[in-house]
C-alpha cells in the first residue's frame, strides 16, 4: 500500500500539531507521570536511579507510549 502524499502530510502534523483529542489527552497524562516524583519513585527502577536518570529516560521502559481504552457498549 502506497500512501498519497496527502496523507503521509497528515501523519507528519500528528507530530507537531495536537488536535487530535486522543493525542492531546496522551501528552497530558505523559506530562502528568514524569512530572510526579512519587509515581517516578514507585516504578522502582533501581538501575535508572543509579545511573540518575532523568523522569523522561522512564518514557519507552516503565512508562508505555501507549494507553487502553476499553470498549463500551452503546446499546443495551
């Protein structure tokens, strides 16, 4: 499958531009776990804390780039 140039141009503004409302609501929570201390402190990574690695070095490791949402149902 060979992708339009329109469309590789719209994976490139995924990056730069949060208007997607699931992207924008991952960046907040991404911001929301390496900026807390005690969630840092509790992922115990101890080979991360002894190279004194930074909040964002837990991103790929112990914080997923990825979230889950379960299915809902809309009809009963």
């Amino acid at each position: 499958m060979e992708l339009t140039p329109k469309q590789i141009q719209i994976l490139r503004d995924l990056k730069t531009n949060v208007d997607s409302d699931d992207i924008h609501y991952k960046e907040i929570i991404k911001q929301t776990l390496i900026e807390n201390d005690l969630i840092i402190y509790l992922l115990n990574n101890k080979e991360l804390e002894d190279m004194g690695a930074d909040p964002s070095d837990y991103l790929g490791i112990n914080i997923l780039p990825y979230y889950l949402i379960h299915p809902t149902q809309h009809n009963v």
